[in-house]
C-alpha cells in the first residue's frame, strides 16, 4: 500500500518521487518552508498529494508557534499559507486545502480556543484531509471500476495513482485498481509522460508493485496503439476541473482525449471533488505553470539540445468538456453538460 506522506511528531515525512523508480527515500521535512520546497521541486506531486502535503506543512508551521498571542498566531498562519500557496499554480487542491485549513482556525479562533487548542486541531483536520482524500479515492475506484468492461486495456498519461494523492488508490489508477477488485481482468498502457516522465517512472513502478500489467509507450506512439484497436478506455486525472467541465491535466493529456475522440474510444476523468473549481468558469481560466526548461533540454546531466534552443515548458493543458465521456468523482459519475451535473455533485 503506497502512502506518498505522512504526518509524525518529527515533521512530514514525504517519499522522494524524484528518485523513483530507482530509489525509495523518505525525507524528513521539518518547517512548513522545506514543505513548500518538497512542493514547488516535486518531491511529491499529483493534485490532492500537493493537497494533503499543504496541509500538513500548515499543521507544521502551527505546531512550532511560540507566542502566546492568538492574533500572531493568525498572522503566522497567513504567511505561511502564502508561502505554501506560491508553490504551483495549477492543481486547485492546494488552494482548496489552505482555504480549508484557514476555515478551520477561523472556527477554532472564533469559539475561545487556546492556542494549544487550536494547535490539535489543526493537526487532527490535516489529517481528517488525508483521509477525506483517501475514502473519495475508494469511492471513485467502484464507481470507475463498473464504467471499464472486462479484459479492457485502459490508457493512461502521467500519474494519478496513489504516489499523486494521500495514498492507497489513486485516481486514474484507482478506477483500474477498483475495477480488477470488481474481478475484472484489466491491463493498462502508460505514457511515458515527457518531461517529467511520470508516467515511465511512477505509473510503471506503481502498477508493477501491484502485479497489475502495465506496457510503457511513448507520448507519441498513443495514436498509432488507439488505431490498432488496443486502447479500449482511456483514463486519466485531473490539476483543476472548470465549472463547465474543461480539465487541465498534465500536457499531453489534450492530445490523447483528441486521439480518443477520433477513434471512439471513451475518455474519462478521475478526480475527487476537491479538484473541481466551481469558481472557475471555463478551461480558458486555469493558471498553467510553466517550469524549467531544463526539463526538456537535459535529462538529468545529459544535454539534449543545442545550447541556446528557445524552450517551452507549459506544465499541463486543458481538455475542453465536449471530449470527456465522464467525470468520475466520489459522488458518481458526472456527465455533459457537465455545468449541470457538476453542480448537483455540491448539492
Ligand atoms: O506535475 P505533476 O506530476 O504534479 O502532474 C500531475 C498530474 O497531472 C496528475 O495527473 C494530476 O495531478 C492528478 S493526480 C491524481
């Protein structure tokens, strides 16, 4: 059972996915500072990951108060949600977990806590997070796992497996997970996933550690599997759903749902409702982080372009509501129009 970060009394514990699939460290991550840096430099990463950890590095920054004012303490809570909220742009959880988190010592301010008071709870809602994240994923493995028929091959890009969220399921690969616990014989194609390569190095690792078959690719050879009628379902997550359904997802996730459309094949969404932006209107609204372009120019320490090249590096793209089959979520599967449907899953 994968769990990419934990909570203990010496910090928050994060496994190093940057070393994946080579490499299994733990670090101990001390201030909420060397939070945001395991963040913004993805040691964990994967929207409701970047959540849960967001969460904790509150928890954290809380726990080492030392003053006795509870409006300082409020003034330190600010700061360091800005910190933490400076990491990335894309995935909503982040957001969503800070506003959350901030609700929570709002409540507890306003009700005469006292600072050790409110210490706990701040801590104890971190982690109810987690397990939020951890229950929406089962939820979302059974109601996926009934949409993929039996001895189906499902695509799918990046990671959205338990290493991307609080552990255990995953999204993407919760709905694979969730339909082989239905009895189902499933495999998967991943994509590599250029530049990060997640897909090679932590959907490949996932999937092996759980015997379930997994066949690498390319980015650019997912076209040419769908044509040879080897794709059967396409599903991946989501950084930030619009209201009216557009997903951003890691780049390259566009490409194939515009694959997939052209050769009939279902394109699902998976994500909990804490990836769901009901205050961004449209796909066109969402922030795309842009990150190094070293990424792209060098693996590692090897170079692979001329130096000088002029680099893009846009991190995710947007595909648009009209080539998503569904969304799956832990309240169900929310179809078009999803401006609709995805309002009914907050009622
Ligand atoms: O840059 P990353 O690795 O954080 O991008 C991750 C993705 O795009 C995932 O597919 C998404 O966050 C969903 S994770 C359940």
């Amino acid at each position: 059972m994968i769990i990419p970060v934990k909570w203990s009394d010496e910090g928050v514990l994060m496994l190093d996915q940057r070393l994946l699939p080579t490499e299994e460290k733990w670090l101990t991550l001390r201030t909420y500072d060397d939070v945001a840096d395991g963040i913004r430099d993805m040691v964990v990463r994967g929207a409701p990951a970047i959540g849960v950890s967001a969460a904790y590095g509150i928890a954290l920054g809380i726990k080492q108060f030392v003053g006795t004012n509870v409006d300082d303490l409020s003034e330190d809570l600010d700061y360091i949600c800005e910190v933490l909220g400076r990491t990335r742009p894309t995935a909503v959880n982040l957001f969503w977990a800070i506003a959350r988190m901030k609700e929570t010592f709002a409540r507890a301010k306003d009700s005469g806590k006292t600072i050790s008071e409110i210490k706990e709870i701040m801590i104890a809602d971190s982690k109810a997070i987690h397990d939020e994240d951890i229950a929406a994923q089962a939820l979302i493995a059974k109601f996926g796992g009934e949409l993929i028929a039996d001895n189906s091959t499902v695509l799918t890009h990046c990671n959205a497996g338990a290493l991307a969220t609080g552990g255990v399921w995953g999204t993407a690969l919760g709905v694979i997970r969730g339909a082989i616990a239905q009895g189902k014989k499933i495999s998967v194609i991943a994509d590599e996933t250029r530049p990060y390569l997640q897909g090679a190095r932590l959907t490949a690792w996932e999937l092996l550690q759980d015997n379930i078959p997994v066949t690498l690719i390319t980015d650019n050879m997912s076209g040419h599997m769908m044509k040879q009628g080897k794709v059967h379902a396409v599903v991946v997550g989501a950084d930030r759903i619009a209201a009216n359904g557009d997903a951003a997802n890691k780049i390259g996730t566009y490409m194939v749902a515009v694959l997939a459309k052209r050769h009939s094949i279902p394109f699902y969404v998976a994500a909990p409702l804490s990836t769901i932006d009901m205050n961004c209107p449209t796909g066109e609204q969402i922030p795309i982080e842009e990150r190094n372009i070293r990424e792209i120019t060098h693996m590692k320490e090897i170079q692979l372009a001329p130096d000088g090249i002029s680099v893009e590096n846009p991190a995710f793209d947007v595909t648009p509501n009209d080539l998503i089959a569904g969304i799956i979520t832990e309240k169900g599967v929310a179809r078009s129009p999803f401006s609709e449907s995805l309002k009914k899953m907050f009622e």
